[in-house]
C-alpha cells in the first residue's frame, strides 16, 4: 500500500478530476477513513474544519470538491433529469474514491460518509444506492435524493415540488445512520427527512434522528457529538 491517494476526483462527468483534499492521519497510520462532502457552494476545506472540531487524530479524512462547488444544479428535490449529470457525476466520485481506499486496505466497515447540505443529500444517496456496511453514514443537513420520479402533483409539504420513489435494492444491517435537520429548513423539508428515515431504517440501518427545534440551516452541537461518538468506538465491527 502506498498510504496515499492522487489529489485528484475520479468518477466520470463533471466531477471527476476536482481537487480531492486529505487531513488528518495518514492513510497508512488511520483507524478509519472519513469521506466528507460539502454542501452547495462550500469547498473541501469547510468539511475539513468540521474534521478538527471533532479532534480525534486517528481519522484520515479525505473531502473531494465538487465542479463549480455544487454537486447539482437544482434543489435535491426537483425532478431527477434536472440535476444530471451533476447527480451521477458526484455518485460516481463517491464510487471511485470508496474503490480507491479499498485498494489501501480500508473496507466500508472502516469508512464513514458524512455530508452537509447538498453533501448530506449526496453521502446517503451514495450509502443508499451502495448499500455497503459502512462504519458510519451521517447526513448534516439532508434527505434521500431518490431512484425515480413519482407520479403526482407538486406537494407543499415538499417545497411545491412532486414526490419520489426511494426503489434501493440493498441492505444497511446495523450501519449507524445519522439525520440531522432543523424543523423548519429552507431547503430541506421535515418530511423528507421523515421519510428518508423510514427508508434507511427499512434497509435494515440504525437511523438516529436529531431534529433542531425552529428555522436554520446548519450544523449543531448535537449532531457533531453524535458524529464524535460513534467515530471514536472501536468495537469490532465484525460483530455488528
């Protein structure tokens, strides 16, 4: 094993080939490998600070940059044709780098996926459509993109845009899965959140839903402690 990747995305689209930035233990010293996606005009390096909030030195994170620092043009919400290739695109970033690290010894039992925002939208998106039995799965800010479009009118309690259908095929068994949103987000509605919840927790996922009291948008406390205690276990994670 080298203990290092290429500073670069692989995948296909628009994505591939962006700036991947790596922090905190070397890959050939880490205990687990954080995949850290940011959100919609953001860059690596926010995920990053995040990263040293959560002050545990034995974590190699590595947080790729999306083209244009949006992974998608459109909200996660509107019809799924509205955000290719962007939505593949980032997909298949999250694909490559996981078969990159697994070419470096780190399985998906030794990997976590976290995203903020549209990144959260992406990490459980990814989690969802994969269906590995990663270590952790934490979305910051998020809900399920979806697999198709349902048929139907545009719903209020979906920010006027029309329903999806969350058609996964895999198994999350006992992955810990983390929904943190606040009650009253302008871009992520409550009762995706809900639903996203019910469909991880169907997949067979541990899902822990901490839901923020009033408007915002953004990362507390409470979901960061969560974030720093299931990463700081070191169970053997054959026996989950």
């Amino acid at each position: 094993m080298s203990g290092a990747l290429e500073a670069k995305t692989r995948g296909t689209g628009p994505h591939a080939g962006q700036r991947l930035v790596a922090a905190g233990a070397p890959l050939h010293r880490a205990r687990l490998a954080v995949v850290m996606i940011h959100g919609r005009g953001g860059e690596p390096e926010d995920m990053i600070g995040l990263a040293d909030h959560l002050a545990l030195p034995d974590l190699a994170v590595l947080a790729p940059a999306a083209a244009g620092r949006s992974w998608w043009p459109d909200s996660f919400l509107a019809p799924l044709d509205a955000n290719e290739p962007g939505l593949g695109s980032g997909l298949s970033v999250i694909a490559a780098l996981l078969e990159d690290l697994a070419e470096q010894g780190f399985g998906p039992e030794r990997i976590a996926l976290v995203g903020f925002s549209q990144g959260a939208c992406l990490a459980i998106e990814a989690a969802a459509r994969l269906a590995r039995p990663f270590r952790v799965v934490a979305a910051l800010s998020g809900g399920l993109v979806g697999t198709s479009d349902a048929d139907g009118p545009p719903l209020a309690e979906l920010y006027n845009r029309p329903a999806k259908r969350f058609d996964y095929e895999g198994r999350l068994d006992n992955v810990p899965l983390l929904l943190g949103c606040h009650e009253q987000d302008p871009h992520i509605p409550l009762v995706r959140v809900r639903e996203s919840a019910k469909v991880l927790g169907d997949m067979g996922a541990q899902v822990d839903t901490i839901i923020i009291p009033g408007a915002g948008h953004g990362i507390v406390a409470d979901e960061a402690a969560w974030l720093r205690k299931h990463l700081n276990k070191k169970e053997d994670t054959d026996e989950r």
